[in-house]
C-alpha cells in the first residue's frame, strides 16, 4: 500500500495543489496528521479536498479552535485572528465535520497517527528527550505525527534514538529504508507553513509494502497564496512566514 502522508495544510490551497501534482501517481490512500484549517486562506476549498480523499486523518489544535473545542488562550494574536476569521467562512456543515474529527492517536492495522503525541494531541515533541520516551506508548511500529511543522523524525533502534534528517535545500527527496524491527516516529512537515527554515511544501510517502519512506519538497507559489491572505485581511505575519519558512 502506498499512503500519502499529509500534515499541517493550515488552508494553504495552493501549497497542497503543488503537493498533489507532485506526488501525482504515486498513493493510494492519503493519512492526515491534522491542522487542515487556520492561518491559510482558503479553509472551505482545503476542507472540501480533505472530506474526499483523505482516508486517515486526526484533529489539530487549529481545526479544535476553528470549530469551538478548544479556548484560544494559548493562542497568539495572529492565530487567533485567524481562527475568528475561519469560523466565519466556515459553512456549518464543515464547522460540524471539524467537531466530529478523532483525536489522535488513531490506529490502523500497521500504523498510527496523531497531532503532537501518542500521549497527548496538543503537545510538542521535537528533541530527542521529548521524543524518546514514547516509545513506551507506541502501539505501532510506525507513528505519523505533526504539530511542531518540521519535517523529519526519530527511530529507536539498538544503538538508541537515531534522528532522521530531511532533505536540505538544494535537495527534494531523501529515502529512507524503514526496518520492520525497529520503531518510527516520523513528522511529514506542514504542507501549508513550513516553519524548518525550508519554505517548500513539505509532505511524505510512504510504501508499507517495500518499507520505504520519502520525505520530499516541492515549491508552490507563495506569492499567491500570501496575496489571498493579505486579501482577506488576515494579519500580515501569516503571509510574511511563508517565504521565510518558519
Ligand atoms: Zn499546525
């Protein structure tokens, strides 16, 4: 089976049309680790792509606060900005499919998903001490997460927890062999707010099959997608951090 591995598309249209042309014949199901909407322009379009295909797919922070789950006031003036702005394009039938979305972590036969962590959906876990201890609480040998918008992951192996790294700038693809006896915990990075300092869509594919993963890059135009923000009168900032990457 071969999945595509979506996360944090945060409204951005036009970054996850450059992913689908990019990964265009190569998935058969689509798993999505959460943040669909918030930040990005365009909520109804990103939420209308995301009823249709995705297959997997667990809540973020931004779709709880978008629909009313979750109290803003971890939030920064931006992001509430955009939550109030959302809920206001938002028809009711989305605001209502939002509310209904699992929390994480979801399970399917050979793999699980969630937003932050297995243990708890809105928390960060990106150095090797925030990660290495939930391997106690992986019910999967591989666990698709987001959240933290930074591409790349961790495997514990017999040496220890071994960081996986992404591809650099002047790369697109870095493949990495997955090794059934070993346990993974892999971020596919934001396909719409890349915040690892490469402002490239990020995203993954995964072959269960051949035990292969792919974490790629893929330009999209920004510009556009700054001008929809700058047009619905969203806080500059959120147009600002999509060229800079972070
Ligand atoms: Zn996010």
């Amino acid at each position: 089976m071969r999945r595509l591995i979506l996360s944090d598309i945060h409204a951005n249209l036009e970054a996850l049309e450059a992913v689908l042309n990019d990964a265009a014949g190569n998935w058969d199901e689509v798993v999505c680790c959460g943040d669909i909407v918030g930040y990005g322009a365009s909520p109804v379009e990103v939420i209308q792509w995301t009823r249709r295909f995705a297959d997997c797919l667990v809540r973020g922070n931004h779709d709880k606060a978008c629909c009313g789950l979750l109290d803003m006031s971890d939030f920064n003036f931006p992001a509430r900005a955009s939550v109030l702005w959302t809920r206001s394009e938002l028809p009711q039938s989305d605001l209502h499919w939002l509310k209904a979305l699992p929390a994480g972590p979801v399970f399917r036969a050979d793999y699980e998903v969630v937003h932050g962590t297995p243990v708890d959906e809105d928390e960060y876990a990106i150095t090797a001490d925030e990660v290495e201890p939930l391997d106690a609480h992986l019910l999967r040998t591989i666990c698709f997460a987001g959240h933290s918008h930074i591409q790349g992951g961790w495997s514990w192996q017999r040496g220890g927890l071994i960081p996986i790294s992404r591809p650099t700038l002047s790369e697109t693809e870095r493949v990495i062999d997955l090794d059934p006896e070993y346990l993974y915990f892999i971020n596919p990075g934001s396909v719409g707010q890349p915040r690892d300092r490469d402002p490239r869509a990020a995203y993954a594919l995964w072959d269960s099959t051949d035990h292969l993963l792919k974490f790629r890059r893929v330009k999209y135009d920004i510009r556009l997608a700054q001008a929809r923000i700058l047009e619905a009168g969203l806080p500059e900032v959120l147009a600002e951090r999509l060229a800079a990457g972070r």
